[in-house]
C-alpha cells in the first residue's frame, strides 16, 4: 500500500520536487552543495571568523608559520597556542619570532578583537575565537603570516567574501542579460536573432586574456576599491553572458512552436509575458544548472585578473591578490604556506562543477 502511495505521489509531482529527487541520488553533487553552502556561509561571517585585522601589518611578524591549536596539557582541556619569542638568524642576522612552547596563550570563544560591521550594519568586535589576553606580538595564526605579517588566515576569510561575491553578482548580471538577449534571439529570430548572435560570435572570438588585458588597462589608477570592484564585476558580467544565452535561444527555438505558447499568442498576451510566464518556467532547472556552471568561470576569471595584476588592487583582499603573493619561487622555499591561498579556489570551483553537473543531470526528471 505504502508503495503504491509513494509511485502515485511521484506521479503528482511537480518539475522541481522532480528534479529535487533525482539530484538526490547524485551523492558527489549533493556533497558540493553542503560545500558550496558552507563557503558562501564564510562569506556572510567573515569579518566574525578572521581572527586578526587581515590589513594590520607588522614586520616583527612576517613569515611565522602556522601555529596550531593545542586542545589540552597537563590541566586537561586548556585550549592554548604558544608565544611568539624573537630569535635571531645567524645565517641573516634578522629578528625573527618564532613559538615557544613554554609561553601558553589561552584561546577562548567569542573574544573581542579589531572593529567590524556584522552585515555591513551592526558596529561589533567580536570574533568567533580569540586570545583571552592579547599581546601586541603575539596572536594565533592558523595558517602563518606574509612578509608585511598580515594573518593569512583573517585576510583568506574575507577574500572569501570579495571572489565569491564577484563571481555572484557577475553571474545575476549574465542571466539577466543572458534571459533576455538569448529570448528575444530564440522567440522573435529574424533579423534580431542575426544580429545578437553576430554579437556573441564577436565577444566569443576574442581571446580571454587580451581582452582583459585591454579592458582592465582602461580602469583609471585613482579609482577606489569599490568602483575596480563594480568595474570587475561588469567586465566579467560582459564576457560571461553569452553562453547563457545560447542556452535561452536553444530552448525557446524548441518551445515557441508548442500548443501552450500559440494557446497564448491568440489568448493576446504580449511577447514579454509569454517568454518570462510561460517559457521561461518550463526550463527553469536548465537555467540553474547552466548559473552553477557558470560560477565557477566567473571566480576563475576574478582570480586570474587579480592574480595576472589586472583585477582587484591592494588594499582590496581576494583570493587572487593572496596568490600573488606565492609568484616567487624563492619566497615559497621558505614560506610554502602562502600556497595555502590555492587551496579555497580549487576546493570552490570542484564543488560548484560537481554541483552543476549533478543540476545538469536533473534538470529532466522524466530521462
């Protein structure tokens, strides 16, 4: 009876619990979801996460490594890290500081540090872990320190928030762009749709990296953080707009000759109602499969900009400024931690390519 209640609930579901079931049973798929999710849940808390000012610079702190966490000593469960102790190089004669063991630093949660805005709203300082009694020298340092002694690990978190939110807000910009261009090209197709795809082929045509280039050299040298971000944004959002739009047109060329469309035409709704309130619906998971695929290229593309010097500038903080910080072979022999940088942008490009992939598999319930 059980069964026979499950296949006719089955059989009365919609598109999207459909395609919900299915996705389901792509276990890598649904494992990059909760990834992806936990990502952009670092994104919202990231000032509360870093533990140090990512932009205070210290060079009495530059190239410590990382330190970790000592849950219990001899007291028993007495969260500590070690003291920082300056030492002298005898090969270079610098001061460097380096841990103690002897000097135990309790670690305690929710302890107040640097000034932030939780949501860019509410005036706090406090951070999710922290010294109970801060020193001006020492600090924990989760993944060690640059050369200026910039915590790596405060600045990784709140790059988070800069390289996905740019990969967010260009992927809105190309599907609205992409929805309507590769619509209208799909739905009304003669001259229009000659003309949007001459324009795709053009910017499909033109090589990534010297577009870039070109476009990024124009962004004035005086312009603040916020308007390179704005700028960035819509570079990317330019670029990233025109396979969506192949999707659109691909779909509506199929769809415009079905009964529901023409039931509408003669019914009189207008061109715009027809393609956003019924044609546009009946596709709506190959168009979220294609926004996962795409916001990969989109942090990929922030990353290499930023990276190559062309992107975000200092004192901006994305995932693409922290790597560049490991070009120099000689720097990383000595501080390979500055790798560390790589490891968010190849965990977050897998993940939303698993997560496309399995959206992609979905996206027909009835296959």
């Amino acid at each position: 009876m059980s069964t026979a209640l499950a296949d006719d609930s089955l059989a009365q579901a919609g598109q999207l619990r459909l395609t919900w079931l299915r996705f389901k049973r792509h276990k890598l798929a649904f494992v990059s979801l909760f990834i992806v999710a936990l990502f952009y849940l670092v994104a919202i808390f990231a000032d509360g996460l870093a533990i140090n000012d990512p932009h205070a610079t210290d060079a009495k702190r530059s190239y410590i490594p990382p330190q970790g966490i000592h849950l219990f000593d001899e007291d028993g469960f007495n969260p500590h890290v070690s003291g920082l102790t300056g030492k002298r190089d005898m090969k270079t004669f610098k001061l460097a500081y380096v841990p103690d063991p002897a000097r135990k630093l309790k670690v305690v949660l929710f302890a107040h540090g640097y000034s932030y805005n939780l949501f860019g709203l509410i005036p706090t300082d406090i951070h999710l872990i922290g010294l109970e009694t801060p020193q001006p020298v020492d600090g924990i340092f989760l993944l060690g320190t640059d050369q200026l002694g910039r915590d790596l690990f405060s600045r990784m978190m709140v790059a988070t928030r800069i390289s996905l939110s740019i990969g967010l807000v260009s992927v809105g910009l190309s599907l609205v762009l992409g929805i309507l261009l590769g619509g209208m090209s799909g739905l009304y197709g003669g001259w229009i749709d000659t003309a949007i795809q001459r324009v795709i082929e053009v910017i499909r045509s033109i090589p990534t990296i010297p577009l870039w280039m070109g476009i990024a050299a124009a962004l004035p040298n005086t312009w603040s953080v916020t308007q390179v971000y704005f700028a960035i944004t819509l570079i990317i959002s330019f670029i990233g707009w025109t396979e969506l739009a192949r999707v659109v047109r691909g779909r509506f060329l199929a769809l415009r000759e079905e009964d529901f469309v023409i039931a509408a035409e003669m019914l009189g709704a207008s061109q715009l109602r027809i393609m956003l309130r019924h044609m546009l619906p009946s596709f709506t998971s190959h168009v979220i499969a294609a926004v996962s695929l795409a916001l990969p290229a989109m942090i990929i593309s922030e990353t290499s900009l930023s990276f190559l010097g062309l992107g975000l500038r200092p004192p901006a903080i994305s995932w693409g400024i922290l790597l560049q910080d490991a070009q120099n072979v000689q720097v990383l022999a000595g501080a390979p931690w500055l790798l560390c940088a790589a490891i968010p942008v190849v965990l977050v490009i897998l993940a939303f390519n698993f997560l496309g992939d399995g959206l992609r598999d979905a996206a027909d319930p009835y296959g």
